[in-house]
C-alpha cells in the first residue's frame, strides 16, 4: 500500500492542542528534569535512565542542533533566552490552538495571554477545584466562617460568571479521592466535608471526597447546562493520586445518572494504563470523549502505539483528540506534537494494512483526532483543517487554515429557509466569540415557513409567529468573507436548544438520512454541483432603468468569457479561498448565461459548497455593478438554469457507484443500479424538493436539455438522469450519475435530503432500472411518462410518496408542502410576479 498521501496529511495538519498548562518563568525553580516524567524528588534521579528520556532528550537536542545531553540542553536553553526557544519548539510543533487549565501551581508561571505570542488561539480550561479554593481562602463575609450554603452559593455565582470565557471545566477528582464519585452526596456529608477541609487550614486543599464529589456534581450540572465540556484526569499521573481509583470504569455511576445524559466527559491521558477501559466507555456511553495527552510522549514508544490502538480498538475516531498536556517547558508541546505525528501515522497505517481503514478513511482520521474533534467539541472559534492532498483516491474536500482574523468586526450566521432562500444574522465578533458561539441566536420558528413571494408563514405548516429555535453556528463551517474583510460567515444548525436538533432543520435532515445510508449499507453519498446562472447589467429600456443580459452570445463564446473575466476571476479566487474546487468555468447559451462547476465532495459539505457558492456569485456580482440571479426561468424566450448534481457512492475511500468489472450492462455497480433505481422511482416527488417554484417548471420542458420525461439515459442530456463517463474513466464504465433536474431556488440539504432518501429505498427493495432512453425521449411519444408539468403536480407526487416523508420527516414534509401549494396559489393569481425572484435567488 502506498502511505504517501497519509504521511503527508499527517506531517503537515495543523494541531489543535486541547490540553495543556501554562509555561513559566526562565528563572522559574520548578527543575526541568520534569519535562521528562512525573517523578517528583528523590524518584527523579532515576528519569535519566528511562527510554522516554532517552528518546525525548536527543529529539530536543536535534531541534536545537546542540550536545544530547541533558547538560548539553539545558545550557542552549540558558543561551537562548525563553522566547526564542518557545518560538522554536512551537514552531516545529506546528501548533495553531490550544486550551490552558490554568489550575496547575507553578513557580511563576506566566498567564494565559502571554501564551498568544506564540499560539494564534489560546483558550482556558476552568479547573473546578482550585475555583473551590480559591474561594475558601477569602474570608467570608464578617469573618465567620464559611457555611455550605454560603460557599454553594458563591461557587455557583462564580462559575457561571465564567463560563462565557472558558473552553470547558476540568476536574482532577482522581488525584484527590478517585473517580467513584457519589452523585447523591448528602448535604450532611458535604457539610462534614467542608468542616474538614477548613480545619486543615489555609491555604486550602480540597481532599475530602465527599466535598470532593458535591463540587464535581454541581459543576457538571453547570457545564451539562451551558454545553461545556468537562475535562477528567484519568490515569497515570503523580504519586498523588490512587493509580487503583482513576480507572474511568469508576464513573459508571455519573454516566449512568438521567441527570447528566446530556453531558460531555473528556477522559484524559488515554487513562493509561486503562486504554482498554477507556476505549470501552467511549463506544457505549454518548458522553464520553478521549484524549490522549500525556501518554504521548511520556511512555515508551511501543507504550504510546499500544495505548493509541487500544483507544482505537472500540472508540469512534470522532471522539479520539490530540493533546500535549505540555506545562512549565515549551519543550513538552514539542515533544507531543512530534510524537503524536508519528504514533498516529504508524497507528493508522497499520489499520490499513488491517484491512480496519482504507487510506481515505485514515486521512480522515487524521483531520478528525488532530483538529476537527476538538474545534467541534470545545466549540472553539476558529476552523482549521488539515491540509489534505489532491487525490481522486481520497473523497474529502481539500481543507486549508482559516484562523479568526483579529480585525473582524461581525460574523453571518446564515440559514437556508423551506423555500431556498438564503438568509443571515450577523453578530459583532466579540459577542459571537463570547456567547453565540455555544447558545447560538433565537430565531422564529416561522422563519422556514416563509415563502419566496413574501415573508409569511405558510397556511396548513404547522409553524407561526408562536415559538422560537436557536439557530447554532457549525463552526466547521466558519470562514472569512472573502468580499468583505472585516466579516465573517458561518453556516447555522436549527435546535430546539443547545444539543438538541429541530426537527425542521434542513441540515439535520441531510445528516440524518446520510446516517441511515452509512448505518444500512456503509455508504457515503459524494456530490458535485454545477451552478448556471445569468449575469445582468442595468441599462435604460423603454425609458425605464431595468436590468439587462450582460451579453447575447453563443455557448462557450471566447469573447463573452474575456468581457466576464474580471468578475470570474475574482469569484474562481474568492471560492478557493473559502476551500472549494472550481472544475470549470464557461458561457452557457443563454443570453448572459454562465456556469461554474465545482468538485465533488462528501454529501453535506457539496451543499454547504453551493450555499456558500452562490453567496460568492451573487456578492461579487454586486461588487462589480452587476446582478447574478439563479432563477430558474429569468426569460421565458431564452432556456433556462439549473443547478445540476453529479452523484457518486463511496465505500472505504473507493467509488463503488462504477462497476468493479467489464460484466456490467450499464457500466454501473449493482450498488449503483439500485440507488440510482430510487431515486428515478421517487423522481416526480422529489421535484417538490429540487423544482421548488412555478417558475421551476417553465425550464422542465422537453428539448431544453433539463429532463421532462421519467427516464434515463447514458450521456443523454435530455433525460432528467444521465449516468457519465469523464475523461479518465475506461469506455463502458460510469462514474456518477446526473440529476439535471434541480435548480439554484432548491435548498441544497432538503434537495439532497429528498435523492438519497429516494437511493435509500432503491437500495432497500433492491429497485432496477429500465432500458436506457437512447434518444430523445420526447421523440418517441407515450412511451416515457411525463414528469410533473408543474408544481402543484410535484406536490400532489411527494403527499403519496411516503417513503420521502418517513426518512426526511412528516413534520419538515407537511411544512414544505404548505410552502409549496403557497406558491402555487399566489402565483397563479400573479403570473408576472416571478420576474421579482431575480433580487431573491
């Protein structure tokens, strides 16, 4: 096998630290020998002799380029001056983030914002222990000294002032009296403890385990309510701690409590020596999440490989991160950053050789463990992703650093509404940093009852002006606006609250019946769109200041493409800014018609492409003085435009929509045949998803290469599926198949939601396919039936198809049937009010 590719990925993602404490202080008495192990006094003496030591020693003197020994580094250090060896070690690191528990007691350490000279993101983690002492040690009101209530009281007050500016809480419960928390202390046993705590004088140190475990509820119940996360020491660690009660089985009673099912729990150091245990929890409990810090670099390293894949052996990638759990010595960033590239290249190419991954399936690994679990996790405000190269082998998109620019001034939480119209709020960028970004906006439940005519809620959706949602920014999808500066953009999830998804949420609904595909048959759905839209000008007509075809040229004309050439290639460069591959760009045959095609990539991320493509047009379109409008129809004499979809289904990083062999009648897998079965079956009702305005059916019509007739065709684009064979692909065989009818007022989640539910039932009855239309279908009569003529057809399909209504969801269908059979009313008493959806789509 060749690990090129993943040896790439993995040298060069960009790491978010999600663990870690503070550096200190050049002349700081805290010895460095303990940037080596956890051995404290006399046990110290013995580190040198450790082959983590050893290995860790010469990997720093390399860095520095000076003797390998310990004498050898020290001195450079001392030579150097502390910036200059932080700036080196981070660096080398290659670290973009990280959160700081600022908990830890060290001799003149620095404070979390000196870290930033040499992070770009620097968070903190709230230790809920030494918040507890800290507080102990004040005087109480008075002088009297501190009762239960007085200190629950404060700590609560306290806590929740600083949740706002915090990534996530910590608790080191398992240094002091272990992980078998009581969930149901007594007040009377929280009492005694807190009694016993202050008689051992100041400053204090929280050690009585019924205190313990009253501090670490009331703490949960806080994080589990403003969706923190809540970091655990689990493990191996100092001698202060019981080895026997930090195994994380002990918290069985916490992750078993109804009170905190919502929670997250982070098990830290890969709970070494309980990897196994860990793993376990991690694969049956929600709420349970894996960090494997400490463990690399500290253990040997066939210790730190066996504790990675005994992690990996139950425990979803998605829940596995990165951490250094570096403190006190830029050194110990260093040194876990490098050695985790290394464990989990060798970790994850032997899963390959396994037959566990394939090597996309790795890459993906990759993004996910070394940054994109812990940016979604610890909603941190940032989108780094790791740098993937241009395969074919690997169907994920290309992913580049985006970091927060400090210059921003708001940020668009944008949304894309039942009847495709792209929406927005924008929040000023501290706000969205310091509260939006985890309690999201409020947002009427009427706002995905609109319709494209007037911002009304549909009669007969079942959503009004009652009600409110939170419209949850993905910060996965956080980019900068590449028109403007000083903004922001990010797409929005719909929730009942933090957490919880609403059921009218075009996004989730994609996810979800992107779940059931993977879930039944282990399928991933990759997509590629093409967006044809016209480009107009202002000009006086008849008197009258109207807009105009930019120009009135034929298809693919040279010199149409020279006088656009300004405006597409601002919007070729601001789309590759944003991540997104452009295939190709031309002028179509409409009067200003062009098309920008984009790659294929995973299901939900080609919609979020397209959101985001069409915010790009549009924007840049204005910019340059002019109009780009998606609608379908904009003239009724010319052709009109769509916004085509090319599919393909993926299975361990291989395209399993083509056939594997020349025995294919169609060129397609069996796989493939019935998938794409469904979705012809289901075609006429998911034209209420794709064909969503009236105007959509004036492009629906026969000789206009859209697709008019219930068929299918090889290379025939006159039927509304095409199965295609690109460059590249041997004679006989298919890659993808084309949906030509969709069109750019489709809301890209629901219209993607609606084909692969329709796949979804392909695959389920095992459907087949009939004979291909091998010429133009409207050429020979009654034998293809017509596809709906118009959208009260649509929708009279889609209320009999129950099978888009199950996996999609009744409530969503029944809101966006109301929008439709709305605008097929208002439009029909309104004939020439589609002209005004140029300024909406």
């Amino acid at each position: 096998m060749d690990f090129t590719v993943l040896k790439k990925v993995v040298d060069e993602a960009v790491l978010v630290d999600a663990h870690a404490h503070n550096l200190v202080a050049a002349d700081s008495t805290f010895p460095f020998i303990n940037c080596f192990s956890e051995a404290h006094g006399d046990a110290a003496a013995h580190v040198p002799y450790s082959l983590s030591f050893k290995r860790s020693l010469r990997d720093i003197a390399e860095l520095y380029d000076c003797q390998p020994t310990l004498h050898g580094v020290e001195d450079y250090r001392k030579s150097s001056g502390l910036d200059s060896i932080c700036s080196t070690c981070f660096n080398a690191a290659r670290i973009s983030a990280v959160l700081i528990d600022d908990g830890l007691v060290l001799d003149k350490k620095h404070n979390i914002d000196w870290h930033k000279k040499f992070v770009p993101f620097v968070g903190r983690i709230l230790r809920i222990e030494r918040l507890a002492e800290n507080i102990l040690d004040e005087e109480f009101q008075g002088g009297s000294s501190w009762t239960l209530d007085a200190f629950t009281e404060t700590f609560l007050q306290k806590l929740k002032s600083l949740v706002h500016d915090v990534y996530g809480l910590k608790s080191i419960a398992a240094y002091r009296s272990g992980l078998q928390i009581n969930v149901n202390v007594s007040r009377k046993d929280a009492e005694e403890g807190l009694i016993d705590v202050l008689q051992g004088g100041k400053p204090v140190r929280i050690v009585n385990k019924s205190l313990i475990d009253y501090i670490f509820v009331h703490s949960l119940e806080v994080a589990q309510h403003f969706n923190l996360p809540m970091q655990i020491h689990t493990g191996f660690g100092d001698k202060d701690l019981d080895l026997r009660l930090a195994n994380p089985l002990h918290l069985r009673t916490v992750l078993e409590d109804k009170r905190f099912s919502n929670c997250r729990i982070v098990l830290l150091h890969a709970s070494y020596p309980f990897s196994k245990e860990a793993s376990y929890l991690a694969s049956v409990y929600p709420q349970i999440y894996l960090d494997f810090g400490l463990a690399i670099p500290k253990l040997s390293v066939h210790g730190m490989i066996s504790a990675l894949k005994e992690l990996l052996e139950l425990a979803p990638i998605k829940k596995v991160m990165f951490s250094t759990d570096g403190y006190a010595f830029p050194e110990t960033y260093y040194l876990g950053a490098k050695k985790s590239r290394d464990v989990v290249l060798s970790v994850l190419r032997d899963a390959c050789i396994d037959g566990d991954l394939s090597i996309s399936e790795a890459v993906e690994a990759v993004n996910h463990m070394f940054t994109q679990n812990a940016i979604q996790l610890y909603k941190m405000s940032l989108t780094i992703e790791s740098f993937m190269p241009n395969s074919s082998a690997v169907s994920i998109p290309l992913m580049k650093t985006n970091v927060v620019q400090e210059d921003v001034k708001l940020v668009r939480i944008i949304w894309v509404d039942g009847s495709g119209q792209q929406r927005c709020r924008a929040v000023p960028f501290k706000r969205f940093n310091d509260v939006v970004k985890r309690t999201g906006v409020g947002l009427a439940c009427a706002a995905m009852a609109m319709t494209s005519y007037a911002d009304c809620t549909a009669k007969g959706s079942n959503l009004s002006s009652v009600g409110e949602i939170r419209l949850l920014p993905d910060l996965s999808t956080r980019v900068a606006v590449p028109w403007n500066k000083q903004e922001e953009m990010v797409l929005g999830d719909m929730q009942v609250r933090p957490g919880e998804a609403w059921e009218y949420c075009p996004r989730e609904a994609l996810r979800r019946v992107c779940r059931i595909l993977k879930d039944e048959f282990d399928l991933v759905l990759n997509a590629g769109f093409e967006n044809e839209f016209f480009l107009l000008k202002k000009a006086v007509r008849h008197g009258e200041e109207d807009w105009v075809p930019f120009d009135s040229v034929p298809y693919c004309s040279t010199s149409s493409y020279d006088a656009a050439s300004p405006f597409l290639h601002e919007v070729v460069d601001s789309l590759s800014s944003l991540n997104i591959t452009v295939e190709q760009v031309h002028a179509e045959a409409g009067k200003g018609q062009f098309e920008i095609s984009l790659g294929h990539t995973v299901c939900l991320n080609a919609a979020d492409n397209l959101v985001y493509t069409r915010e790009v047009i549009r924007a840049t379109a204005r910019k340059h003085g002019l109009l780009a409008t998606f609608i379908p129809k904009y003239d009724l004499d010319d052709i009109g435009s769509g916004s085509h979809v090319h599919v393909s289904l993926w299975q361990n990083g291989k395209n399993v929509f083509m056939a594997s062999d020349g025995s294919s009648k169609h060129g397609m897998s069996a796989i493939g045949e019935k998938f794409m079965a469904g979705v012809l079956h289901h075609i006429s009702s998911i034209l209420a998803f794709t064909a969503p305005v009236p105007n959509s059916y004036d492009r629906l019509q026969p000789n206009m290469w859209s697709g008019a007739f219930q068929c299918w065709g090889k290379e025939n684009r006159e039927s509304p599926l095409r199965t295609a064979c690109p460059p590249g692909i041997s004679d006989g065989f298919v890659s993808n198949f084309e949906i030509k009818c969709f069109d750019g007022c489709a809301n890209p989640h629901l219209g993607m939601a609606a084909i692969v539910s329709a796949g979804i039932d392909g695959l389920r009855n095992n459907l087949q396919l009939p004979e291909p239309a091998d010429t133009n279908p409207s050429s020979l009569g009654s034998k293809f039936q017509r596809l709906p003529q118009s959208l009260s057809e649509s929708v009279e399909a889609l209320e009999k198809d129950n099978i888009l209504a199950d996996l999609i969801g009744e409530k969503l269908v029944v809101a966006i049937k109301a929008i439709r059979k709305a605008e097929v009313k208002y439009y029909s008493e309104h004939p020439d009010a589609y002209k005004e959806l140029m300024h909406k789509y």
